[in-house]
C-alpha cells in the first residue's frame, strides 16, 4: 500500500540535502518513505492526503522516559511548587508501588502513556526500567518495557534501596540483575549523582554494562556539578541527559567527542565516530525548578543536543514533546529550527538511529528522507514555528508512525 501527502506548506525534514521545502509532497510505501518532492511531480500511489498547506515534521524522537511505573508523586510536586527541592528519594516511592502493580497494570499503564506521546506526534520512544530495583523485578519491569517502546534503557542503578549496602547493591545491578534485563534491554543508565550512585559505583555500572554488550547512557550534573558528563564521554556513551550544572571541561569534553565525526553529520547525514549526545530535558527543568540545561551554549560550542521528556512521576510528568520544544525556544534560546531538530535528529543520534539500515533492517528515524522510517507528524498551522508562537496549543493534526497513521 502507498499514500501520497501532498500539499505540504512547510515539509521540515531535518535532512542536510533536502533541508526544509514548501509546497511539498511525501509518497509512504509501507513502513517507509519512498519520494520526497514537489507536489506538481508527485507520482500517483494508492490513497492521497491533501495537506492543505500545514506544515510536516519528522515524528518526535523521545529519547529519554521512564513510563514503567504506578502510584502517584502529585503531594511531592506540590511540595516542591511550595518550597520543597528535589531530591532522588522521592523515586523509592514509586519503587514501592511499582512492585505493588501486576503486569497487567503496568503494562495497561505503560501502553497508555506510550498512546498518549503518539497522540501529540512521538513516534520512537525509549524507556527505561528502574523503578524495580531487585533482580525479579528489575527483569520484569525491562520484560514489560520491551513490549511499550521501541528502546528499552536497564536502569537498575537509579536509587540505591533502603536496607542494602550501596556496594553491594552496585554489585547486584552489575551481575545476577543485569543477566535478568539483558534479553530485553539494549541500553544501560546510571544515576551518577549526590544521593544516587557516585562515581566509582557508576564506573563499576557502566564497565559491567558494556562488557555485557549493552550502549550505553547517564543521568549526569542535574543536581549539583559532578562526574557524570566526564564518565559518559570517556566511556563512549550515546548520551548524558539532564546536563544543568557543567563545568568548562564538561562541554569541551562532550564537544571533542564529535571530534570524529563528520561535520555534515550534525547538519544532516551522518557518518564517522560518533559522539556523546547532551540531551536536555526541559519539562523536568520547569518541573522542578532547576537552572535550565544550557542548551544555547552547548550548541554553540559544537555539541550534539537532543531534547527529550523525561517523562516520569517525579520530576517531569509530560509527555508532551511540543511542550519540551516550545519552552527550548523561549527559555532555553533554541531557534525553532534548533529545537525541532533536537527533538526528532538529536533524538535519534542519542539512540544510534539516525542512518541507514541496521543489520536488523531497522530503519532511520529522525529525518524525512527516502528509507527513512515512514514517521510523521502534520501540525494544524502552516509552519513549525507556530509550536513555540502557539505554545499549550494541541497542534497535532497527523501522526503516521511506520507508515501507518495513528491520529
Ligand atoms: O530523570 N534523575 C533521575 N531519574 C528521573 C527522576 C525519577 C523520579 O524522581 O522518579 C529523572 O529525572
């Protein structure tokens, strides 16, 4: 089956040739793109969509979630809206009800939220485990991950327990628990902060991890400044994510990272040693009242930024990633082409899904190119910018997500 979307007044497709184009057309073949162009030589296909002059985006690539979780943290944020800060120990809450929860209900749960990201334009999601934290339901926390979002992130090392050692927690993520995630996981996290994993037990997480074959990623400097940045890039992560308190060295560090990297590649196509990705995440910025991640100055230095919405019950509960792009623009000083193309490029890019096929014949996400992943997202206005001029407004008016159209 083939559908042509003709009629496009703004097709953004984040792609270094094709760049943006107006009065454009897309031909879906299956799963995939297969034509990019104007509408006046658009071929014929099987059904046609009239556009209608909106703009078409490359679907969200929400790069950073954590939706396997129950209960409820609404009387910790309004603690926090009153005064209160943040602090990791909130997330043993969420721990104790999570494991309450049948699998039915988490995965009911997890589906929902995963549904609801679709509905907004979120078409590539990872999530991660996390909220288990023993080695039975670490694994079944990665188990039912892996049957909501296309990445699956084992993130056991997110909060040490009340009741057990810290190194002999680290040393339980880094054996039986790790085997239990390792057949649903691709991905491996750590929390290296005060008050959650410190830099010798997160060397010792993510050595572990990456001898078990999983890519790897942190949670780095959303707290206080730390070592999370410098573990990441040394250890070749894909992405450190949060990024608020850097020092100078941090971002040289993640900007010399791209050092292999072929210039056109952060302008489009990608090719060479890739890098650690910043990915900054603005809704939990908001939520809970930090200094907001330098996006404007990590761009400016030569870092790879993607934006993701953290979406979890502590400090970030949204998923909508057109909120994450907006406050980028109008807080965070992100051009609109900037912020969109962290949300959907810079996404892929923190999860290696930005070109070509895979030898599992997974295919680009990201970017609108011909082979790329039929993923799309039609906005009801004319052009992108109207996300951060219109911001709280559901501008959604289409989402295909391989191909198949979900809203
Ligand atoms: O990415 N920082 C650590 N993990 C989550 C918060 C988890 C929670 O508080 O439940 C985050 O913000």
């Amino acid at each position: 089956m083939s559908e042509l979307i003709s009629n496009i007044g703004e097709l953004m497709t984040q792609d270094g040739e094709l760049g943006t184009l107006r009065d454009a057309a897309v031909v879906l073949e299956g799963e995939r793109i297969a034509w990019i162009g104007p509408t006046a030589q658009a071929p014929a296909a099987d059904t046609r969509t009239d556009a209608q002059g909106r703009a078409v985006l490359p679907g969200w690539v929400d790069s950073h979630t954590h939706l396997i979780f129950a209960g409820d943290r609404t009387a910790e944020f309004e603690a926090r809206m009153a005064g209160e800060s943040y602090s990791a120990g909130g997330i043993a809450v969420t721990v104790g009800a999570t494991r309450s929860a049948s699998d039915y209900d988490l995965t009911r749960l997890g589906l929902g939220r995963l549904a609801e990201a679709v509905s907004q334009g979120t078409t590539y999601l990872e999530t991660k485990t996390g909220y288990g934290l023993d080695v039975e339901q670490e694994g079944r926390s990665a188990r039912i991950a892996s049957t909501v979002a296309d990445e699956v992130t084992y993130l056991g090392a997110h909060l040490v327990p009340a009741g057990i050692d810290a190194d002999d927690y680290t040393a339980l993520v880094c054996g039986d628990m790790l085997d239990a995630v390792r057949p649903y996981a691709a991905w491996a996290d750590v929390f290296c902060e005060t008050g959650a994993f410190t830099p010798e037990q997160s060397r010792e997480v993510l050595t572990a991890c990456r001898d078990a074959g999983l890519g790897l990623r942190v949670h780095g400097n959303q707290l206080g400044p730390g070592a999370g940045v410098a573990l990441a890039v040394e250890f070749g992560a894909a992405s450190v994510d949060h990024v608020n308190f850097l020092a100078d060295d941090d971002v040289a560090r993640l900007a010399q990272s791209w050092s292999g990297w072929d210039a056109a590649a952060l302008a489009g196509r990608g090719a060479g040693q890739r890098g650690t990705v910043a990915t900054v995440l603005p809704a939990c910025d908001l939520s809970t009242r930090a200094p907001l991640a330098p996006a404007r100055m990590l761009l400016d230095a030569g870092v790879a930024l993607a934006i993701a919405s953290n979406c979890n019950p502590g400090t970030s509960y949204t998923s909508s990633m057109a909120f994450c792009v907006a406050t980028a623009v109008l807080q965070m000083g992100l051009s609109v082409h900037e912020a969109v193309r962290a949300a959907t490029y810079g996404g892929a890019l923190a999860l290696g899904r930005e070109s070509g096929l895979d030898e599992d014949g997974a295919r680009a996400v990201g970017t609108l190119a011909v082979g790329h992943r039929a993923d799309l997202h039609m906005l009801k206005a004319p052009s992108a910018t109207h996300l951060a001029y219109r911001p709280g407004v559901p501008l959604t008016a289409g989402v295909w997500r391989e191909g198949v159209r979900k809203v």
